[in-house]
C-alpha cells in the first residue's frame, strides 16, 4: 500500500479548465436542460426494499450480474435497536450515523423478483458500515468494498476479495489510511487497461485529504486505484473540489479515447466535471456543465449495447441538498461534450428520488434509487424501475 502523503489539490489554470470543457461539454452554445422532460414509463415497477419497522431505512445500492441467469443486489440496510418504538413511519432511521449493514438478495429473472435476503457485511462498527461497491475482475475473483464509520474522526474504507463468485469472502483490508473518508454505491470501474478505480471524497485539512474530522465544508474528491486487482494500491496525486462546500460522491466513466470524464456533487446549482488524462492519478480542476443540479450526485454509465454514455441526476436548479426530484436521464452520443434525450424517471412532487444505480442486463437497464415521501425525515425505500434502452432514445 503507498503511505504517501496526499499533496494540496493542482489548481490548473485556464489552459486546463479550457481543455477540459472542450472535453467535456460546457460550451455556452450547448442548451440547457430540458425543462420539463416527458416520463418513462417503466417495463417493470417495484419496492425491492420497502419501509418496516424494523428495517425503517434503505438505500446506496447495486445490481451486480453475478452470471448469465442471476442478478445480485447489494444495499444499505439500517435497522432499528428497538421496532416496537417505530411507530410512526418515515421517522426511524434519522441520522447518517445510524446503524446500517450491508444486505443482499438474489433475483433469477432479471429483477422482476427476489430472494430472501442476507447479511453480506455486518455492522462491526460504533456506528454503521454503509456505501458497497463490486468490481469483477475473472469470472470467479470479485472486489467489495464499503465504508466502516466508528467516530466523528474515523470513518475508513475496506475491501474484502471473494475468489469463488461472492459466495465467500476472505479477510478485511483497509483501504484508506486512519480518518475521514467516503464512497458511493456503484461507483468503483474497472478500466480497459485493468486498473480498478475506486472513487472517494473527504475533508481537506493540512495539505491531506481525510485527516480530520468532516465538519461541513472543504470537501475535495479523489480515487484509490490498483493496477494489480487491490493487492497493493495508490491514491490519486490530485484531488477535485470547487468553490462552496467543495466537491464530492464522485461519478467516473471512461470515455472512448482512454481519458476518464469525472462528475462531482457541490453547492453551485450545477453538476460540475473534471477529467484525466493518465488513468485517474491527475485530474483537471472541476468546471459547471450545463446539467442543474441541487446538492446531490449524479451517476454517469456507458450503455454496451449503443456505445452511448446514460446520466442520471436530480434536474432542478438548487443551492441546498433539496429538492432531490425530478430524477432524471440523458443521453451522451459525443463522450460527454452534449446532452439529449432528457427523460424522467421519476417526477413526483410527493416523493424524493435520489442516488441512483443502473446495471445493464441484455437490452434492459435496471435502474434502481432511494425514494421516499417528503414528510419523511431520513427513512427511504429502494425502488427498481426496469426500462428498454430503446426507451431512453425515443
């Protein structure tokens, strides 16, 4: 594992921002969003994770294809010490600190239905272990990875390595050096070169990223990335933030030509971008593209069977985390430089629809998000809605 220290974040100056717009889309010519963009209708409509008593809180998941004929979902399961005292639902899991255990379910019809659930990592933590991410490397050996939160001070990132397609899984290794530290669900991307990504964020204090305690703001985003399957691994020389509470949940997909195309969440009403141009270790200083946006993040995929890039986000303009609806979806047929084809995929004004994943099975994309009622406080339910990738070009 490197032990070296992180450096303060390069600050490329106009040169780079203009390389990276050109790159990646923030022309002033190019239109903004579609203001009010039609509503998919779904082939398939579930809960897969619904409200309880005992379970009052569920979201940061993944569909992982496990082989030809089974799906695996991988989610963030918060679960009360005392059900009997949940009465009222929307209010049992308010907090992030809560406790929270990583479960799963098996699904043999691509989504429609579920197996019982299982603990795939439980909570060893003060806290809570949230925020799972596989990356396949052969047919048998599998990367998990998550986030064990103890303390105000240390909240730290793990793997465990399965090497028999995630029926087992081997001993705990920490990923990040002792502090403060985040991930997304369904981010982590293995490259065509076979370095695995594994996209994080953290407080900057001290000219290092993560050694402090997260106190509200200066939040700059970076990767942990291998080039031998997580058996020894680095942290990336830059780091991405932006005026405001800084950067942070990452989204990263590769684009054609080799470069990486990188969307950050932050508080200026916008999804802001950086891109690299050696595989993550080096990232240009992040700039607005034209998808508005409260503080929350995007996720950013390459549809297989077009070539395509899908983006899915919160499309309204805000300063503050909310409103997190419409959620919605557009198209990329130029790497990221333009955007169409903007659809809804949920636009209830009832109903919060945020922190989204999506896994392409054959000519379907399974897309998957937290929603919930307003009137909640932190309490949420996975949804699954599963569409025709023809529907997001129609």
């Amino acid at each position: 594992m490197s032990t070296k220290k992180h450096n303060a974040i390069s600050r490329r100056d106009f040169l780079a921002a203009a390389a990276m717009s050109t790159v990646a889309g923030t022309s002033l010519a190019q239109a903004d969003n579609t203001a009010s963009p039609p509503l998919l209708k779904p082939i398939h409509d579930s809960i897969v994770c619904p409200w309880t008593p005992q379970y009052p809180r569920h979201d940061h998941q993944l569909i992982f294809p496990l082989d030809d004929d089974r799906l695996l979902l991988v989610w963030c399961e918060y679960y009360s010490n005392n059900p009997a005292a949940a009465t009222k639902i929307g209010q049992g899991g308010i907090g992030d600190e809560v406790s929270c255990q990583i479960s799963s379910m098996v699904s043999h019809d691509r989504g429609r239905t579920w197996g019982d659930r299982t603990v795939m990592q439980a909570n060893h933590w003060k806290h809570n272990v949230k925020h799972p991410n596989l990356v396949r490397l052969s047919p048998d050996e599998v990367l998990f990875s998550y986030v064990g939160w103890d303390s105000p001070a240390q909240r730290n990132v793990f793997m465990r390595r399965s090497t028999d397609n995630c029926r087992t899984w081997g001993e705990q290794v920490q990923i990040s050096e002792p502090g403060w530290y985040c991930n997304n669900a369904d981010r982590a991307i293995r490259l065509s070169s076979g370095r695995v990504l594994l996209p994080a964020h953290g407080p900057y204090a001290k000219n290092y990223i993560g050694g402090t305690p997260y106190k509200g703001g200066d939040l700059h985003s970076f990767v942990f990335y291998s080039d031998d399957g997580f058996k020894t691994w680095k942290r990336s020389s830059d780091s991405m933030t932006a005026v405001g509470r800084g950067c942070h949940e990452p989204t990263i997909v590769e684009l054609k030509e080799g470069r990486l195309l990188c969307l950050l969440r932050n508080t200026n009403q916008r999804q802001y971008q950086s891109v690299s141009e050696d595989g993550g270790d080096h990232w240009s200083q992040p700039v607005p593209t034209k998808l508005k946006s409260p503080e929350s993040p995007a996720l950013v995929k390459r549809i297989p069977t077009t070539g395509d890039l899908l983006v899915l986000w919160n499309n309204v303009a805000s300063k503050s985390n909310w409103p997190r609806t419409p959620l919605t979806a557009a198209i990329s047929k130029d790497e990221g430089k333009t955007w169409s084809h903007y659809k809804d995929i949920d636009n209830r004004k009832d109903r919060d629809a945020a922190y989204p994943s999506v896994t392409f099975v054959g000519d379907e994309a399974l897309v998957a998000y937290y929603s919930r009622s307003t009137k909640w406080k932190r309490d949420s339910e996975v949804t699954l809605r599963i569409y025709d990738i023809g529907q997001f070009y129609a």
